[in-house]
C-alpha cells in the first residue's frame, strides 16, 4: 500500500503484514536509494554480461566457418560452453540471495 509522506510529498510503500526474506531482499522504503542489494546487482550485471557473450560467440562460430578455421569454431563453441553453464549457475546464485538464503540482508 502507497501513503503519501507529509514531509516530501512522495509517496512511500507501507505493509500491515510479515514480509518474507525474498520481499525483505527486493523491498523498496523511503529511505532506500535501491531496491536491490549491491550483492543481488552485482549478479544480475554478472547474468546480463554472460547473456551477452553468448550471443557474441554466437557470431564468432559463424564467423570461424566461414573462414574455413574448424580449430577457430571449435574454441569459441568451448568458451561458448563454458560461459552457459557459468551462467545457470549465476542464475541458482542470483535466485537464492533474492530469496535471503544467500548474503547477508
């Protein structure tokens, strides 16, 4: 439920029930400047980053064929693969400190 704030106008966010760890994780207040915890950001810049490399590799595979450099294709397939399974196991990390099962908050 929003309120307003006499003292700045703004409007601010107000509960009448027990909050869960993963809603303590991702709460916004008026005294909070994120609403995230710097841990929760740094995984989600992390996920964003590794997203982006693979499609990056993506290209660099096509571009390693069409140079006729099998070895070429075949590293970036292998960093390519590398960086997937680091990126589902960012993502378990990333689940379980917005669920408060990970890092202090």
């Amino acid at each position: 439920m929003l309120e307003p704030d006499n003292d700045s106008g703004a409007s601010v966010r107000t509960t009448a029930r027990c909050e869960s760890p993963k809603e303590k994780a991702v709460k916004e207040t008026a005294t909070d400047s994120h609403p995230l915890s710097d841990l929760a950001y740094d995984w989600i810049t992390l996920i964003q980053n590794k997203a982006q490399a693979l499609m990056a590799y993506d290209q660099y595979i096509k571009d390693a064929e069409q140079a006729k450099s099998p070895e070429c294709a075949a590293y970036f397939r292998k960093v390519h693969d590398a960086d997937k399974a680091q990126l589902a196991e960012a993502k378990q990390h990333l689940i379980a400190v917005l669920q408060g099962k990970m890092g202090a908050g």
